[in-house]
C-alpha cells in the first residue's frame, strides 16, 4: 500500500511529464504566433505527424529509432513550410477568422490524408531505452519521461540560444514586435514566417516523437494535443516562448492530481477549467505583462 | 409603394424564401431528401444565431455546439426519464440556455480575438466532459434512448413531412426575427460595436449588455434548433454536439458570408449536404472537406455568397467597361 504522499509524488511526476509534452506543443503555437499572430489550429496534426512517420521509419523502412526520428523531425518540418507557402502565404492582410478557419482547413486535411496513408488503428513504439522503472522516493518514473524531460530541455535551451545568439533568430524576434519596421532594415519578413512554420513543425513532431512509446499513436491524436498545447501557451503567456512550457508544465501537474485526486473522467474537464479561470482572471498568462489596448 | 423600393425591402426575400420553403416538399418527395433538408433547417437557425454573434457584432464562438446539445439533453432528458411533453420540454431548456449562456458569457466576453476563441472553445469541451460523464442522466458516451417523438397541441409530427413543415415554419420565424433584429436600433448598435468597441461605446452604446444580450439570443436559437434535433432523431449522443460540430458551424457562418442571414442559411444549406455530395469520392470526405474549406478561404475570404455577387459585378464591369471602349472606338 502507498501513501498519499507517495501518490501525489507519482502524480506530480506523471503530471510533469506530459506537461513538458504540452509545453512543446505550445511552443510550436508561440513560434507561429509570434512571428505571424496567427493561431495555427493544425499543430496538433505536426504532433501526429511526427509519431506516425517515425512509426513508419521503424516499422517499413527498419531505420534504427534516431534515423526515423530525424527523418520525421525533417519531413514533419517541411510539411510546416508546405502549409504556409499554400495555405497561408496566399492571404495577405487576411482577418484572424479567416486565418483560423484556413488552419483549421488544413488540419482536418492534414488528419484526412494521415487516415489513408496510416490506417485508423494505434500504432506504437519501443521505449526509447529499456521499460525497467526507476524507483524515486516511493514511487516511480518511465525511463521515457526522463528522455521526455530530456528532449524538452534540449529543445527550449536550442531555442534560447537560437533567438538570443543567431542573426536569423533575432531577425525572427524582431518580426513578431514590428513586422513593418523589420522589413525596413532589410529581414525578409516572409522568409521569416516560413522559417517559423518549419521550425513549429520540427519542435511539434519531436514532441510526437517522444510521446510515442507512452501512447498509441493515431491519425486523430492530435486534436485534444493541439488543444491542450494551446492552453499551455495561453496560461504561460500567448506570444512568450518560455511561458508556454511553464504554462504546459502547470497544467499537466494540475491535470493530473485532478485525474488522480478528484475524478479520471474529468481530466479534460480540469484542464480547460483551469484555462477558462486564467482567461478571465489573469488574460496576459504567468509570465505575460498587462499592457493596454491600442484604440 | 414603387417595385423598386419593394425589391429593396428585407422582407419581398423572406416572402419568396417562405414560400419557396413550402413548396419544396411537392416536388421532392424522396424520404431521404427530406431528411437531409431537415437537418439543414435545424442547422440553418443555430448557423443564423451565430451570425448574429460572429458576422454582425464580431464575436467569436467555438461553443455553440454546447448549447445545441444543451437544448438538446434538457429537453431529451426530461422526456426520456420523466416523459415531459415537449413544449414543456423547450420551455424548460429555453430557461437552462438562458441562464447557462448568461453566466458563462458575462465574463467570457470581456475577452477578444484569440482570447475569445479559446474561451468559448474551453466551454464547449468542457459540457461536451459533462454529457458524457454525468451518464445516469444523459446514457453518457452511448447516448439517451426513448426520447418521445414531437407532440405539439395533440399533433405528433411523426412522418418526415411534417416535422420538414413544422421545421420550416419555426426557422421562417426565427428568420423573421433576426430580419427585425438586425434592421433595428439594435442591429445598429451590434454593428457598431463590430466596427469599433470604443467608438460604439463613446456614442453611448451599452457594449456589454448588447454584447451579453447577443450572446444569450444565439445560444437560445441553437437550444431551439437542439430540441427540434432530439425529438426528430429522438437519440442523442454526445458525439453530436462536440468540438468538431462547433467548428464545422463556424465554417458553414464564415463560408456563408458572415453578416448575411441569407450565408448562413446558404452556409447551412452547403455544409449539410456536402457530405451527400462527396460520397461519390467516399474516403476522401475529409480531404475534399479540407480542401474546399481552405479554397473558399483563399480565393474568396469574403465567403461564397458575397465571393459570388463580387464576381458577377467584375464581370457586368468588364462587360460595360469593353461595350464603353466599343462605343468610343465607334465614335
């Protein structure tokens, strides 16, 4: 028999790791947003997509697991730029109905085709490394969640070196605060949202990745994902890159002493609760800033 | 009163629709037909009332199907386990909507754009939770048998036909009503608060009443049009009234044209049945569902009906612009 305690701790850490996976999703919503302030309704699809090409590259094509990986992450990613060339670059000046109804368009595209190319049944994954748990404290943790936190890490720490140290990646930072005036000193403003379409599709499908061994992988996975990865935006902070894995991070622990503590069936229940409080008790996220509205 | 000013009035359009409506059912008789057309006219009143929401003051929903499958279990429900007749039935879910729509919009409109969206989509899903959770009410995931079939004044509209009338003349007063609505001081103030909250406010528009007020009239024609849908199937699931349904009425307001009532019962109309179009491609529903979503967007953003009209100007332009240049070349 465990403890309460030990039970909590077990939640927590359950809930710790599909929070970074809500992160990363989240992240792939405040790359696009950031640079076009565009809600791409379809980076749930990126997530999908990149659990069932790595599938795919394990199963058809016997690559070892890293070489599927990186196949996905790139295809996945290419997928991203597809989209935008198509689907979004056509519209300029569009109203944000408009744009969300295109993404929304593309992802039921997206989940159309995934439906033919994979079937609709579950398909799943080896552990990265091994399914022996490793005990913590009285309770215990997946080697994968380790790998999960592992990824994220990585994935966020890139990023911060990528918009904080590279020209490209300032040059996107400076697209999401002025589009017009980054135009002005010479970015390409378009190349730009194209590069964060495809850098959106990479983070999403590693995120895809990782998960897949913890959880079938379906042609429809990535709806509630997609979804939830935008409450971890909204609740970190829409348009705060760091904000959306703090805010995944928050909800997945809230979710899942919710799920443990209260009552399964309303887990999801719990989680857009908890984005309904935020929205109308503190709109701007965690780490947002109250800033006024330009009439 | 001059013919022109008669073709002008909102209402010569709600008269030839009107009857147009009537006499539909002479010439399709098919049962299947019917069916669909039903399906349609139930559609068409939630799709009108969140076109008074999205097209003419600017508000986004993701929800609505929530208070479709509000109207639909209140009344289902209470019909189903208690025998409730329906009228009693719509009362009652009239109520619920109404408080429920209150509550929930009050805070919930304060938010804008993407805010908005999220907001509304959170409390979707989260009654779609409820509808399959609170199973000792609603059947929960497998849905709620034994629903009576719509009695109203000791008539049962038992055959497609007549629940196909008793359908047509509920959405041609709900029509009539948002014809009114939107030609009013009120459709005035909505369409202000549309064009700039501030501005609308400085003129001593009352924003969050009106947009309460808005907010509340849409939720409750989707509960009319969800009680209409559980005493004709007469079985409800949650399936029916989830995220996805939320989205494709959405999509039917914004193909439509929004701030049209005519795009939306055109939205309505060419949503519903194009999924009896597209089994000819059969697997491909939803990639053909996709497609043309995203086409409509990109090449008219402005939705098919007014996409339509702007096209039918350019060519009587270019028709008169090239009989002009003929005419100075002749001269």
């Amino acid at each position: 028999m465990i403890s309460l305690e030990q039970q909590i701790l077990q939640f927590v850490i359950t809930g710790i790791t599909i929070g970074s996976i809500y992160g990363l999703i989240g992240l792939g919503f405040s790359i696009i947003y950031n640079s076009t302030e565009i809600i791409n309704f379809a980076q749930g699809e990126f997530v999908m997509l990149g659990g069932l090409i790595t599938v795919t590259g394990i199963q058809v094509l016997h690559l070892p697991l890293p070489f599927a990986a990186i196949l996905a992450v790139i295809m996945v990613a290419v997928i991203g730029i597809v989209m935008d060339l198509f689907a979004i670059r056509p519209l300029k000046d569009a109203s944000a109905i408009t744009l969300i109804i295109i993404t929304i368009g593309a992802s039921i595209f997206i989940r159309g085709v995934s439906s033919f190319v994979w079937g609709k049944e579950p398909y799943t994954i080896p552990a990265f490394s091994g399914e022996e748990p490793i005990p913590f404290f009285g309770a215990v943790i997946q080697p994968q969640s380790l790998w999960v936190l592992f990824i994220t890490i990585v994935i966020v720490v890139g990023l911060k070196q990528f918009f904080d140290r590279t020209l490209t990646g300032k040059a996107m930072i400076a697209c999401a605060f002025q589009p017009r005036a980054a135009s002005l000193v010479g970015i390409d403003v378009s190349y730009m949202v194209l590069l964060s379409f495809g850098l959106s599709g990479a983070v999403g499908a590693a995120a895809g990745i990782v998960i897949a061994p913890m959880s079938m992988t379906q042609y429809d996975m990535g709806v509630m994902l997609g979804l939830k990865g935008f409450c971890a935006a909204i609740i970190g902070g829409l348009g705060y890159p760091w904000g959306a894995v703090v805010g995944g991070l928050a909800l997945g622990i809230l979710e899942s002493l919710g799920a443990g503590l209260i009552s399964s069936g309303y887990k999801d229940a719990i989680a857009f609760t908890i984005l309904l409080l935020m929205l109308f008790f503190r709109p701007q996220g965690l780490l947002g800033k109250t800033k006024g509205d330009r009439v | 009163m001059t013919f022109r000013s008669l073709l002008r009035s909102p209402y010569t359009g709600f008269i030839f629709f009107a009857v147009l409506l009537l006499l539909i059912p002479l010439a399709v008789t098919n049962e299947y037909y019917l069916n669909v057309l039903i399906i349609i006219g139930i559609n068409s009143i939630i799709v009108m009332g969140l076109d008074l929401l999205m097209g003419y003051t600017g508000q986004i929903s993701l929800g609505h199907a929530a208070f479709y499958g509000i109207g639909a279990y209140i009344s289902g429900v209470l019909s189903a386990k208690w025998g409730v007749p329906p009228l009693m039935g719509l009362l009652l879910a009239l109520v619920g909507v109404s408080i429920i729509a209150f509550t929930v919009g009050n805070p919930t409109l304060r938010l804008h754009g993407h805010y908005l969206a999220m907001a509304t989509l959170g409390f979707g899903i989260i009654v779609f939770i409820f509808f399959q959770e609170l199973d000792f009410l609603t059947g929960g995931p497998s849905g709620l048998v034994g629903i009576e079939a719509m009695t109203l004044f000791g008539i049962t509209f038992d055959s497609d036909r007549s629940y196909y009338y008793l359908v047509s003349i509920v959405m041609l007063i709900i029509l009539l009503l948002s014809i009114n609505l939107v030609n009013s001081r009120v459709g005035r103030a909505l369409r202000a608060i549309h064009g700039s909250e501030i501005a609308a406010n400085v003129l001593g528009v009352k924003i969050s009443r009106y947009k309460n007020g808005i907010f509340v009239i849409s939720a409750l024609y989707a509960a009319v049009a969800g009680w209409l849908y559980a005493h004709y199937i007469t079985f409800i699931s949650p399936s029916s009234f989830g995220f996805m349904f939320s989205i494709k009425l959405v999509t039917m307001v914004v193909i439509g044209s929004l701030g049209s009532l005519w795009g939306a019962i055109f939205g309505a109309a060419l949503l519903t049945s194009l999924p009896e179009f597209l089994t000819v491609v059969e697997d491909y529903e939803t990639v053909a569902f996709g497609i043309i979503l995203m086409s409509v967007m990109i090449f008219m953003p402005r939705g098919l009906l007014r996409g339509i009209e702007d096209l039918v100007i350019k060519i009587f332009a270019r028709i008169s612009d090239r009989s002009e240049v003929q005419e100075k070349i002749n001269e």
